[in-house]
C-alpha cells in the first residue's frame, strides 16, 4: 500500500499551476467566465452608489418619481447581477466536464502503461480515489475557488477603493483587520495542507478495505472473520472521521477570525459615521453607500477561508495525482533498449545467438527488496529449443513464477538477458514482444466481460467464431457453449460465477486462441479434475508441437506434456534433462515429482 505522506513543504500555487496543460483548451471559456463573474460583481459595488444617489437626492428632496427611477435601477443592476453569473456557470460547465474527463482518461492509460512493480506497491484503493474523489476536487476547484479567488480579489479591491473615495477616515476603520486576516490565512493554509493530505490518503485506504472485502467476500463468510472486518472498517472510518473533524476545527478558527474582525470593524465604522453625519462632517447617502459596500464586501471576505480550504484540497488532489502521473511508463523504457539493440532488432535475429528462447546468464531482484539481499535468480542459463516444450520444476519459493514473468516482461531482467530466436527482448517494443508471447498464468483473471470477449483478449488480430471454438476445445472449455447466451454471456467480475477449474479453462483458451510463436504457461492445469486435465493435456500436445513453450509444473502428469525438464533451485538452473532421466540422476527432481515437497509456486 502507498504510505502517507505528509505535504509540508510545498506551494499549492506551483502545484495547481501542473493543471495548466490540462486547462489550456478550454482557456478561452475559463477567461471568460472569470471575466463575466468580475464585471457581474463589480456590477454589485454599483448598487451602493445608487443608494447614495437616491437618499442624497430624491428621498431628501421628497421626490416620489425619483425614488422610482432609482428603484427601477437598482432592479436592473440586481437582474443584470443575476444574469451575468448565470452566463458565467453556463461558460463553465462544459469545459470543466470536459477537463475532467480528460484527466480521468489520461490517468487510466497511464496505469495500463506503469509496469508491474508499480502496481504490486500500491494499494487498488488508492488508485481508485486518485480517479474518482481527487478528480472531483479538481473540477470543483476549477468551476468555484479557481474563478472566485481572482474575482473576490478584485472585488475587495474595488470595493476598498469605492469605500476610500467615499470617506478615507472611515475607509481606514475598515482596513483595520487587513493584517491579522492575512496572517491567520497564511498560517491556516500550512496547517491545512498536512490534514487535507492525510484525510485524502485516509479515503484512499478505506476505499482498499471496501474494495477488498467485496472481491474477499466469500473468504470473510467461509471464516466467519465478518466481525473483524466490520471492526477494521470501523477503525479506518474512525480516523477519517477524527481528520476531517480536525480539517472542521482548524476550518472554525479562519472562519471566526475572518467574520469577527471585519464585523467589528463594520461596527466600528458605523459609530464613527453616524457620530460625523450629526457633526455635519459627512452626508446621509455617503455613509448609507459606504456601509452598503462595506456589507456587499461581507461575502467575498467571509468566503476567502472556504477558497483557501477548497484550494489546498485542491492542490493535495493534484499533488496524488502527479505521484501517479510522474511514475516511469513501460513504453519510455523501451526507447533505451530498442536503441541500444536497434541494429538487431531491425536486422534480425543475432548471428551467434541461438534461436528459440534463451535466457542467458539472467539474475533478477525485486526493485524494493532490502538493500544488501541476494538476488531471487542467479545467473539462470537456459535454452528452449524452437517448438520445443520445456517443464519448469521447482520447490515453493524458486522463482519459477518470477522467471516466467520475465520473458513478456513483466518485470525486467536485472542483469543477463533473455532472446527469442536471437533478438533481446529488451530491443523489442513491448507490444512486439507480447504479439509473439502468450502467457497464461496459475491464477485466472476475467474480466467483467462475455466468455467470448474474454477469450477473444489473447487474439493479437481480429479473430472470429472459428477461432474462439478451436481456443475452446484445445482448453476443454465447450461449457462455455452451454452457458444462458452462450460464449456471449457475461462471466460477472472476476469471472466468480464460474469454478475454478472452468476460470483456469478459459485462461488458457486465452493463451493459444492467437497462436503464438512463444507460450509461458504458469502450471495451467493446477484447478483441473483428473478426466479434464487428461482431455486438456492431449488437446495442448497438438499446440505444443507447433510453439516454444516454457511451463510451470507441479505434477507429473503436466511434466509429461514437456520435452525436456529444467530444475529449479536456489535460483539456479540446477539440472535439465528428460523426465526419466531426472528422476533417475537428481534425487532432488525425485522428491519433488513423488510429492514428498508439497509446491505452489
């Protein structure tokens, strides 16, 4: 799981500025609409003025008509006010769905593009409230904060310079509290930053726990662990609760200091003002209009903490989503290796390299292993003739999985490498190297998806009927013609709603429905019965005869499917022969292959 990570030491600015490429687009719109929403609150600040206007002269000469005109002002300024915003929301609407749907898609192809190892770090859930919450911060963001910021400025701004020319003395009253808002803003926006974060990277965790007792539901029933479960579920929702409480906290304090001390002010000013009308010092209109901008000011003052607090959530949910975005895609690899090894790759296979699949000298360690440990393989060296099939055998824990996951490459070679038919792998573009390899693996994964879809995912070009029916039959997987809408029904997530033995048949039908030149298969028949698995092995001897194969095997009967067996041991390829010849002249090959060492891996 992604840990928390606590956001001190970083501008919210510079941060939301990331957003610009996905905004300039839709910039022309956005301008707009900022535009539109100044002039419609600039229009506000006119009011006060028209009010100064019509006590000063129409109401203290006792003109009825004159009352009027001003009130059929007011009325138009107040329905221009109104229309205005109204334009501004239409401006927005569109472009920002559009900005999010943007973002959303970027970062979907962007974890399709991340290698494996990322995806063994982070937590699903995540990753899931980076596309779905933080994206939603953003929009809003972008629709509200972004827009009302500027235009709050400029309207405090005016409104400062209106009250100013009105009565400067009254003017510097309500200046009064400039200074402790401004750094009570400046504190609160530090303080809020760190919470924000943890309280985002909280969801993210409680999103895993949903989305794990879901997919885990039958395991949580099988051992009755529901309680524990509903308890760690607690716990989460606990602390999250407690930091949002905390964001609630930290959110009172700005609000009181931003209300209380221009409120003060304001009543302050009007003391003062009423105490120069009786002196005669100032008009009637002057201090109605000064006190009526000075209250039209109360919103976009009162609303700078509610921005601020929105801005920071802002800048953290962009903060989540760069890590994501930032991360190394697989394809920006590639360009190294296809450089380096252009020559062969555009030239053919290497001359004095041997055809087939060949892992040469190849070691391997987890990126995030411990500093210091060995290395999971060790200098392997390995040939698979071409269409040659060869068994992979090992105890639990050998790296039997972890070597397969090397040839598509899955994970990357930590020194050595691997070739098919004399071409590096790591020359090739990944989607060349998964054209030519099929990999089906010990754990069947489905998609939400028709059988025929599912299947149909291992064909490199469009494939039809026939070979989605001779997939089938090779994996013994003509259930799927039995199903309610056939190869078109949906198998649910996760394919769950079919056994184990029938999710593993589908996989491999998956494997070979493309014909590959190279097929890795991770112990493929491990979820079979005893009549199936016999039917599943003739079919595959047709497959096998025509493809360079490398498989998993834990039992005897899926060793037999090979030509030749390789040992794995201690990360080294220990012994490789024939079946009968291993079982007679390596006594560790024996008592695997007579089950005295139970083996999963």
């Amino acid at each position: 799981m992604a840990t928390t990570r606590e956001t001190t030491d970083r501008s919210a600015v510079r941060t939301l500025l990331r957003l610009w490429p996905y905004v300039r687009p839709v910039r022309a719109r956005l301008f707009t609409a900022a535009f539109v929403a100044v002039v419609a609150s600039c229009t506000g600040l006119v009011i006060p003025l028209v009010l100064k206007w019509m006590v000063d002269g129409p109401v203290a000469s006792r003109d009825p008509a004159g009352v009027w005109l001003g009130a059929l002002y007011l009325l138009l300024l107040g329905i221009a006010e109104a229309v205005l915003f109204g334009i501004r929301r239409w401006l927005v609407a569109r472009p920002l769905s559009h900005v999010e749907a943007e973002m959303r898609a970027a970062l979907y192809r962007r974890l399709q593009r991340l290698p494996v190892a990322f995806h063994d770090r982070w937590a699903s859930g995540q990753l899931l409230s980076r596309g779905t919450t933080d994206l939603m911060l953003l929009r809003m963001f972008l629709a509200f904060p972004l827009t009302f910021l500027l235009v709050n400025g400029v309207t405090i701004l005016v409104g400062l310079v209106i009250m100013l020319l009105q009565d400067w003395v009254l003017g510097l009253v309500i200046l009064g509290p400039a200074v402790p808002v401004v750094w009570t803003c400046v504190v609160f926006e530090r303080r809020y930053a760190q919470v924000a974060r943890r309280a985002q990277d909280q969801i993210g965790d409680l999103t895993t726990l949903v989305e794990e007792s879901v997919l885990g539901i039958r395991v949580i029933k099988g051992f009755g662990r529901h309680r524990s479960q509903a308890r760690a579920f607690r716990e989460l929702a606990g602390r999250l609760r407690g930091t949002e409480l905390r964001k609630a906290r930290l959110l009172a304090t700005i609000w009181g200091v931003i209300v209380t001390l221009p409120e003060v002010a304001i009543g302050a000013a009007l003391v003062l003002g009423v105490l120069r009308v009786a002196d005669g010092q100032l008009s009637a209109g002057t201090l109605v209009a000064f006190l009526s901008t000075a209250l039209a000011l109360r919103w976009p003052v009162d609303s700078i903490g509610f921005l601020l607090a929105m801005s920071q959530e802002a800048a953290t949910a962009t903060e989540r989503y760069f890590e994501v975005m930032d991360e190394e895609p697989e394809d920006r690899l590639d360009g190294g290796g296809a450089a380096a090894g252009g020559a062969r790759s555009r030239g053919g296979a290497d001359p004095a390299a041997a055809p087939g699949l060949r892992f040469e000298n190849v070691s391997f360690r987890y990126p995030d292993a411990p500093p210091g440990s060995p290395p999971l393989l060790t200098a392997v060296d390995l040939h698979v003739r071409p269409g040659e099939s060869m068994a992979l055998v090992g105890a639990t824990g050998s790296g039997k999985t972890t070597l397969t996951a090397l040839v598509p490459r899955l994970h990357e070679v930590t020194s050595g490498r691997i070739t098919l038919n004399g071409v590096d792998i790591a020359a090739m573009s990944r989607e060349e190297l998964r054209g030519r390899v099929a990999v089906a693996f010990e754990e069947p994964t489905l998609f939400s998806a028709s059988v025929g879809e599912n299947v149909l995912m291992g064909a490199r070009d469009a494939a039809g009927k026939a070979e989605l029916d001779r997939a089938l039959a090779i994996a013994q997987a003509d259930f799927a013609h039995a199903l309610p809408q056939g190869t078109d029904t949906r198998v649910g997530e996760q394919g769950l709603s079919l056994s184990g033995g029938q999710r593993q048949r589908l996989a491999l039908a998956r494997a070979v429905v493309g014909r590959p030149e190279f097929l890795v298969l991770d112990d493929p028949l491990s979820a079979l019965d005893v009549h199936t698995e016999a039917a599943v092995e003739a079919a595959l001897r047709q497959v096998l005869a025509d493809t360079t194969a490398l498989i998993v095997a834990h039992r005897p009967s899926t060793v037999l499917l090979a030509d030749r067996v390789a040992l794995l041991s201690g990360g080294r390829i220990a012994a490789v022969g024939t079946h009968q010849q291993l079982l007679r002249e390596n006594a560790e090959y024996a008592r695997l292959m007579s089950g005295e060492q139970e083996d999963s891996r």
